[in-house]
C-alpha cells in the first residue's frame, strides 16, 4: 500500500484547539483516501496545500466557521485525493501555482502531483523530469507560497522563490495580482528579455577583452579566504562559463518567441538574468585572480546581483501587472455605474 507521507500540520501557533483539531483530521483523511486509493502523494505537494491553506486563513478570525469555508473550497478529501491521479498540463499547473482557488477544480490541482523522476530523498527534493517553462516560473516566482526555497525545477536540492522573498521584503503582497503577470503589457514582458541579454553581452565584452591574454590554466575553484584550490585548462573553462551564460538566454528566448503565457517568459528572463549574472562573476573572478586579485569579492558580488537583479525586475513587472489589474477593474465599474 502506498504511503504517504505526513506534511508540517504545525497548526497548533496561533489557531484554536478545534479548528486546528478540524484542519488535521481533514489532512488525516485526504491521505488515507490517498492511500486507500494507491494514489502517490509526495510531501512537497501537501506542503504546499497546507501552506495554501494557511495563506487563505491568514487575516481571519481562524473560527471553525472560516476553516469550514476553506476546506469548502477544496472539496472532499476523498475528491481532492483523486485529483492527484490527473497529469494537469504545466500551464494548468502553473496558474494553479499562482493561488488562482476561484474554482474546485484550480484549487484540488494547485498542489502538484509527484510524476516520475520528481520526489525526495533523504529529505532532499530532485526533479530530473524534462524542465519546463511553466515549472520554472512557478519556482521562481510565486508570492503565494510562503517557502522562499522550494525545490529546483531541475536538478537536486532548493532554489529562491522571488515571489516569497518580495513578500517577506513587504515589495509585494501574496494577492497583489489574480494570476502573476496576467495583466502585464506585452511589450514590458517582451523588453524583459533586453536584460539577460544585456549581461550576456557583458560577459561575452569581457570574455574577448580578457581571455587571450590569460595563461593556459586557470582557477576554477577558491577557498573561502579566496585562494585558489582548483585549476583547469582555460579554454574548457570559457566554454563552461559560456554556456551557463548562454543556454539559459537562449532558452529564454525560445520562451518567448513560442508565445508561452505572460508568467512563464517574465520567470525565463529572470532566471536566465540570474545564471547570466552568476557566470560574469565567475568570469571577473577568475580575470581577478590570474592578475594577482586578493579574495572572492566579485564572486559574492556577482551572488548579491544575481539575487537582487532578477528579483527587481520580477517586481517591477508584478507591480505593473497590479496597475493593469487596477485600470481594468475600475473601467469595470466606471461602465456598470453608467449603465445603471
């Protein structure tokens, strides 16, 4: 028989003994359902849940009648079990991802199911799965859960969520905008892409500016006083540095020229603003080092940028998404007061 494993129901800070007595048998009987049913629910996905459930309790009374409401939303748990069975299409998944609960069936799909080639162990998450756009921006950027590392896209172990990180930082709420993006002009998604590449050429500046001129190896790898412990041959190393730099860009803007939805090409630029910026460091780093440079400060330099570009553009562009979302809704109601 399947077994599922038991999420963080730290319920007990701040919720009453019965509602915090109600929302944990409900978790009790969604993964026995889960399990009676053979369905495979990994822990990150009723993490999630949980958080999502917590996030909606959040500014309310927390009386049984508010949790009533919630868990209303999410249906039977013997239902919202079944839920997991579905492969939901990663656009399905992401806007899920986004907090969009206006229906049962957004909100049973909103925890994702474990697929093959996604899980745990040992504690640590892996995705091995084919990376997708819609994944990656819903790690990337998602101020509706509250985890601000949640496991990578692709690969082992965590990466930052932006979105959680913006919220924590009060730049952003959790709710700012009905779905992230959505509502986001195009021509400001499409000028995202100006930025990675930006820092592309940048490093590509550097690269043919600096790189002959090198000896034939390099640092690779410094301790944590910034003294070289690793070496390679340098030609190898400005490939590798190059397609951290580069693949990530490209990628991005495949991204964007198949059209994907507004929330998967602002979360490509960013990530790819992001890998760019870690791969110019290392590039300055390294030119740093061969000339006699003291220290790893461009690397962590090159870490702050990496975490703070990449997050000022991602809200800058929720904020121009609330705006847009603002001007829509108060045209709304301009029109349906002049027609009454």
């Amino acid at each position: 028989m399947t077994d599922i494993p038991s999420p963080d129901l730290s319920f007990g800070n701040g919720f009453p003994p019965a509602t915090a007595a109600l929302l944990t048998d409900y978790f009790d009987r969604l993964r026995g359902a889960a399990r009676e049913a053979r369905i495979d629910i990994d822990r990150d996905s009723l993490d999630e849940l949980v958080a999502h459930v917590r996030d909606r309790l959040d500014g309310s009374d927390r009386s049984l009648e508010a949790v009533h409401r919630v868990l209303a939303e999410l249906g039977k748990p013997e239902t919202l079990a079944r839920a997991y069975e579905a492969d939901p299409s990663d656009d399905a998944a992401a806007a899920a991802a986004a907090g969009d609960d206006r229906s049962l069936t957004g909100l049973a799909r909103g925890p994702r199911p474990r697929r093959t080639g996604a899980g745990t162990f040992l504690g640590v998450p892996y995705d091995i799965r084919p990376p997708t756009s819609a994944r990656s921006a819903s790690r990337s950027w998602n101020p509706a859960d509250r985890r601000m590392l949640v496991p990578k896209a692709l690969g082992i172990g965590w990466t930052l969520n932006f979105g959680a990180l913006a919220v924590r930082a009060h730049l952003v709420r959790p709710d700012d905008e009905d779905v992230p993006f959505a509502e986001v002009p195009l021509r400001i998604v499409a000028a995202t892409m100006l930025v990675p590449l930006t820092l592309l050429t940048a490093f590509a500046v550097v690269a043919v500016a600096t790189w002959a001129g090198l000896p034939p190896v390099v640092p690779s790898h410094w301790g944590f006083f910034g003294e070289p412990d690793g070496y390679s041959d340098r030609d190898a190393n400005l490939f590798l540095l190059s397609g951290l730099a580069a693949v990530p860009v490209a990628a991005a803007g495949w991204v964007h020229l198949a059209r994907r939805s507004r929330w998967n090409r602002v979360g490509a630029s960013a990530v790819s603003l992001a890998l760019a910026t870690v791969a110019l460091a290392i590039l300055l780093q390294t030119v740093y080092s061969v000339h006699g440079g003291a220290g790893i400060w461009p690397t962590w330099v090159g870490i702050g940028c990496a975490v703070a570009l990449p997050l000022t553009l991602l809200v800058g562009v929720s904020r121009s998404g609330r705006a847009a979302e603002q001007r829509r809704d108060f045209a709304a109601k301009s029109k349906k007061g002049t027609t009454k």
